[in-house]
C-alpha cells in the first residue's frame, strides 16, 4: 500500500457523496474525502446542498388532501377513536 | 410540518380530529406516492392508504414512540402495501426492474467537471433558510414533483430513507436488495433530486 493516497478530484468526490454521509467509507477513502473538501469550496458546497436536500426530504411540506378522502378518513376516525 | 410527536400522539389518543386532519394532511400525498411504487394501479394504491390510515387508527394505542409516529405510519403503509400486492400477484420483484435509466454510469453528469476532474463550474448553491437549515419553503413545495419524475427503484428508495425515515438495513431488507445496492440506488436518487432543485434555483 502507497503511504500517501492519491489525492481525490471533485467528479470522484460527488460519487462518494452517500457512501461519506452514510459512513460506510474505509478510514483511508474517509481521509481522502475529508482531504480534498478542507482545499475544495465548491465541493464542500455541493456536500452542504446534499445534506440541506437529505433533510429537506425528511421534512417535505403537507400537500393537499384530496377533500373526499379527508371526509372519508374523517368520518373513519369519529368512528374509531371518538 | 407537524406539531412534536408527542403531544400529537396525545391528542389523537384523547379523539382530537384537528389532530387527524394534521397528520392526513402532512403524509397522506406521501403515502399515497409511496404505496403507487407498490402496487400497479391508482386504484390499488388508494386502498392501501386507506387501510394504513385505518391500520393507524386502530394501532395508535400500541404506538410507543421508538421510531418517529412518521416512520411508525409508512412501516404499516409498507405492510399493507407488500401483503396487497402479493395478494394481487402483481407485484414486479423490485431487483428485476432493470430500468435503464436507473443503469450503471456516473450519478453526476460528466460535462459538469473539466478533463481533470475539478468543477467545470462550481456547483450552484440551494437557497437555503439559515435558522433551520432547510431549503427554502418555496423549493421545498418542488420535492413531490422532482421525487415523482425518479425512476421508480429511485423513486421506492428515497421515498423509504429520506421521506419515510427507515433506515439503510430495513430499506434493503424491504425491498430484497442488498445494503449496498440500495446505497447505489439512494446516491442516484439523491443526486438527482438535488440537482433537479438547482435547475429552479437557476430558473
């Protein structure tokens, strides 16, 4: 094994973006990652914008209820809870 | 967004209907595009959700708030949803849904990155609301329609992890793929809804 690895460019970067976050990358490809965002804005950006979109999933706003299935599941719930 | 777990979680039990309105309101779309990755037909899809909010319904009592009541609501979509399709003998296995477009390849367009590797163009910055950290109200109202241009096995898995919040393990457990697949999977969708955003940021 080299001592130092290979420096990582941004196009591989991007492709370990979930591997990073989901911590499933060896120590050494860790490292690389980590490396290469301290030198690089624009993939430490990207990183940022993955997260934000992660998490933005997670809390996705309320879409409208069709009104008939809400009376429909209203009425289910005076029915079974009330 | 809904109110805390808890204190919903109470109100539901004690028959507070605002309560049930709020919590159809924030997930029945979601489920609704979840159980349609599920099942063939809008008609099928519509029965599950209506048996998961019955199923939710009757369950409340036994709920116990170790996952998120969100997470709690899609596992007995996932539930219904598996049971109705094996029911229905029309569920497509999900490793054999070899979408082409879900094929092998970078996740990120190539033309993105000069010849050696770095940014072509630095990568455009989502709007993001600093207090909470979230993309803006306005792009966040744009995730249905982005997750609902995925391909499907894209669609499935980001709806299962980033959506629904289960985790890696029970997402490929689920869906009879391995870990990692799923992981190959969840990247593609992920970097698709992300740059799909970019192009309304852009707009």
């Amino acid at each position: 094994m080299r001592l130092f690895a290979e420096p990582l460019v941004c196009q591989e970067f991007v492709e370990l973006v979930t591997d990073y976050l989901e911590g499933t990358l060896s120590r050494r490809e860790r490292r690389r990652v980590e490396r290469h965002l301290r030198g690089c804005d624009g993939c430490d950006a990207y990183l940022e914008e993955f997260r934000l979109t992660v998490r933005s999933l997670g809390e996705m706003p309320p879409e409208p209820t069709d009104p008939h299935v809400r009376e429909h599941l209203l009425a289910a719930f005076r029915e079974l809870r009330a | 967004m809904p109110s805390p777990d808890h204190a919903l979680v109470a109100r539901l039990r004690a028959g507070d209907e605002a309560a049930f309105v709020e919590l159809v309101d924030c997930y029945d779309v979601q489920l609704r595009r979840l159980a349609r990755t599920f099942v063939r037909t809008n008609a099928l899809a519509d029965d599950v959700v209506q048996e998961t909010w019955l199923g939710v319904l009757r369950g409340l009592d036994r709920f116990e708030e170790r996952s998120s009541l969100k997470t709690w609501i899609f596992r007995i979509l996932v539930n219904r949803a598996r049971t109705r399709a094996v029911r229905e003998a029309r569920q497509v296995p999900f490793s054999s849904l070899a979408s082409p477009e879900d094929g092998e390849g970078p996740a990120v367009d190539p033309t993105a990155f000069a010849a050696d590797g770095t940014w072509a163009q630095p990568p455009t910055r989502l709007d993001a609301e600093p207090e909470a950290r979230l993309l803006s109200r306005e792009l966040r109202g744009h995730l249905g329609e982005v997750v609902d241009t995925l391909p499907e096995q894209q669609r499935t898995v980001i709806l299962l992890r980033d959506v629904a919040g289960l985790d890696g393990p029970e997402v490929a457990e689920t869906l009879g793929i391995s870990e990692g697949n799923q992981r190959v999977i969840l990247h593609r969708a992920r970097t698709r809804v992300r740059q799909a955003l970019t192009e309304y940021v852009q707009a």
